[in-house]
C-alpha cells in the first residue's frame, strides 16, 4: 500500500468534514492517506482511522473517542456479526439512534464492547414495526483486515 502525508490543501478538507460529520477536533493530528486499488484509508497519528467515504474504523472510534449513533444488540447477533453478518431487526436490544437508511451507526454488546460498523438499510420505525428483515450491512467487524490493519 501506498501511504504519504497529506496535503495541507487536503489535510484542511479532511479536517473540516471529520470536524463536521463526527464533531471531533484532528487539526493537530498528523494525517496520512493510503491507497491500494480501490481502497482509501487514512491515518491520523498513525492510527488507521477511517476508510472509504471517511467511515470511521473500530480503533478509531475507541482511541479517538468517536461518538456513533448505535444499537445494542444480542449475544447471537453479536456471535454473527463480529464475523462478518450483516444485522437483522431480531437482533436489536435497544436502539441509541434514529437510525435513518444509509446511516453510519456502530454495533455494540451489552457491555458497550463495539464489535462492527454498520451501514443502515432499514428505519428505527420499521424496524419497530417489522421485527424482522436486514437492518444493517457490515461495513467493518472485530477481526476483519481492516481491524488486523488497525491492531496489526
């Protein structure tokens, strides 16, 4: 993977939207890019933070105290999607969002352990109503390569 310092034309843009989309401050962060075929990631002090469309990674969410609107969910949604799932509407215990399509929200254990970022496909309100069908595509789980990147 290619990997070099941002730009400070760059370095501005991308601190302006994580600022705007996350609320966090990295403008004294140093901030690195990189690409490998389709695949974009960036590094702020040297933790691989976010990847694609500045979706927020699981080590950043913890070390840069990200905050994600979030769902709480059961110990065997939690089994399926650390490895990989994608979350169905059965496995939520609790919602910490208003969970609308294409949010980016994180799923956590009962013991507010993050184990994936997930993209929502389905409203809090169906949901609600449904009690079943896909609710969430994984993004990024516990142990996957960008986790192994993150922790590696």
């Amino acid at each position: 993977m290619q990997r070099h310092v941002m730009s400070s034309k760059d370095a501005k843009i991308f601190i302006n939207k994580i600022k705007e989309k996350y609320n966090i401050d990295i403008s004294n962060a140093k901030l690195e890019v990189g690409k490998e075929k389709k695949e974009t990631w960036y590094y702020v002090n040297d933790i691989l933070a976010f990847f694609d469309d500045l979706i927020p990674t699981l080590c950043a969410i913890m070390k840069l105290k990200i905050s994600l609107p979030y769902v709480i969910i059961d110990e065997g949604a939690v089994r399926a999607v650390s490895k990989g799932a994608d979350l169905f509407a059965p496995g939520i215990v609790e919602y910490g969002c208003e969970c609308k399509e294409n949010d980016i929200i994180l799923a956590k254990t009962k013991t507010n352990q993050p184990v994936a970022v997930l993209r929502v496909l389905m409203s809090k309100d169906k949901a609600l109503v449904e009690k079943r069908g896909k609710f969430a595509i994984n993004l990024h789980h516990v142990g996957d390569t960008i986790w192994e990147m993150c922790n590696g």
